[in-house]
C-alpha cells in the first residue's frame, strides 16, 4: 500500500524490535507523470508525529523510507522529519 493522498500518509508497520513507515510518492498534480518528484511540506511531516511517537514506546527501532526520491527530495524530508521529531521530545 503507498500513499495516495490521505491525510496521514504511509504505511506502519511495527513489532517489538522494530517499526518502518514507508512514505511513498505522491505528486498529484494534473499532467505530471512522476509521483516521486514531490517535497513533502512541513505540516505534512507533522501529521507523522503522534504516530512516531506511538510507534516508539513498541519499538526499539523506528525506520522511514521516503519514496520521493527525485530531485534529492527524499533525504532533504527526511531530514526536516528528523528536526520534527527531535522538537517533539524523541
């Protein structure tokens, strides 16, 4: 399952040892044929906090796998997802 517009992208999946979100592409926009060239935007990685933070009392590794992997979208995300979750006490 990849994400497809949802408010709360992603895919969970979690067991005692570890947990993964996979983030997959979604660039929606009419007449682009590419779904992974998209830059997640701020808010948007922020509707993963809870979830990262739920997912953390499970498990003792958390593992997120961007799909927007164009343009070097994906580490930079990943990286302003990092800042998010340090803010948020992780």
């Amino acid at each position: 399952i990849r994400f497809l517009g949802r408010a709360a992208p992603g895919v969970l999946t979690a067991s005692s040892n570890s947990s993964s979100i996979e983030e997959g592409a979604r660039n929606t926009e009419e007449g682009l044929w590419c779904p992974d060239l998209y830059r997640y935007k701020s808010e948007e990685l922020a509707l993963w906090i809870p979830r990262i933070l739920s997912m953390s009392a499970q498990a003792s590794k958390i593992r997120i796998f961007f799909g927007n992997r164009r343009e070097g979208s994906a580490p930079l995300d990943a990286c302003t997802l990092a800042e998010l979750v340090r803010a948020a006490g992780l």
